[in-house]
C-alpha cells in the first residue's frame, strides 16, 4: 500500500538493508532518532528560511540551538532592517532596544503584550539563516554510534529475557530506541519551547 502521493514509506530494498544489518542503513536510522529528539537540525550547517513564533515579549525563536548567521527577518511583504535586531547563537532574535518607537513596530514593543496590540503580520516571521554545527559534537556522535550499533546487534526481539519456572519476562532497548542515559547525553543539544 502507497501514501496518497503514491511514495512508499518503506520498501523492499530497506528491509533487505534492515535484515542484513547493513552499517548505512542503521546509521541513517539513528541520525534520524536523535533529531527527532532533540527537535532540530543539529548538523551539518544549513542555510534555511522557516516561519518562526514570536513571542508575547517580540522574541522570535529560532528552531536552533546552534545559529551561526541570520540574514533577514521578513513580517509579512516588510523585511526588518538587520539594525534594529540582534541574533543569538543559542536560537532567538531580539530587538535592539530603544527609547522610542520606530516605524515598523518591532514585531511589537515589550510595553505591550501581543494579546493587546496584534500584529498586523501575524504570530510569526519568516526567517532566513544559517544553522547546524560543521563538525559533529563527539557526544551527538557516541550516542549515534551506539544507537546504531545496538540496532545492528538488536534490530527486533526481545533484548533480554528472564525465565524463572514457568514465567518469562522480556525487557531492554531493541532496535534504534534511545536510552535513558542517551537521552540525558543529548540533554544539552535538545531544544525545549515553553
């Protein structure tokens, strides 16, 4: 059976790969594993244009943890001027502060909250930027390793099993599942939003 544009989501030759535990295919597998996790890109560095929630203060969040360049903020058919924002490394846009209101607004001014003064532009801004580390961190990289290699050595079944009498209890991590300990390695390179 195929999705309604008529791909696929899995087929022959990736159960062939998945079967005879070949390293590409657990590799990807656990590639995909971590970014899910962590809710973002993480590497390589990317160039990308993405709609971006502004925040009730006018913070846009960037779906980063690891921004390296923004090149424009867009509201609607107005680009901001690259002057009256700063970018932070770890994901957000903020705007210079200032003893007045220039025209456009900013997103909107932190004395008003958003629910009073909407923006014409809506709760969201197009961003253009630059993201993703250019070397993969050691740590995303260990728990990508061991992820995939488990996988390989565990792809389906049950990992152990415990037979006491009559009783059989199965438990473990199978196939490309992190761990709690892998979990809390990427702690640091997962992207949370309250």
């Amino acid at each position: 059976m195929t999705n309604p544009v008529g791909q696929p989501l899995l087929n022959a030759t990736d159960l062939a790969s998945f079967q005879a535990s070949d390293p590409a295919w657990f590799l990807e597998a656990a590639g995909d594993a971590i970014r899910n996790f962590c809710q973002w890109h993480i590497y390589p560095s990317v160039d990308v244009t993405v709609e971006c929630p502004i925040q009730p203060d006018g913070t846009i969040m960037l779906p980063s943890l690891y921004v390296t360049d923004v090149a424009s903020v867009t509201l609607g058919d107005l680009e901001l001027d690259s002057n009256t924002y700063h970018w932070h490394q770890s994901g957000y846009i903020r705007r210079h502060r200032q003893s007045y209101f220039p025209w456009p607004l900013w997103p909107l001014e932190d004395e008003h909250p958003f629910r009073e003064f909407p923006s014409p532009f809506g709760r969201y801004a197009e961003v253009t930027f630059t993201h993703g580390y250019d070397v993969l961190p050691p740590v995303v990289a260990s728990v990508g390793m061991e992820l995939a290699n488990r996988a390989m050595e565990l792809p389906s079944g049950v990992a152990k099993q415990i037979s006491s009498g009559p009783y059989s209890i199965g438990f473990g991590e199978l196939g490309v599942v992190l761990s709690d300990d892998q979990r809390r390695r990427l702690g640091p390179f997962t992207l949370v939003r309250f």
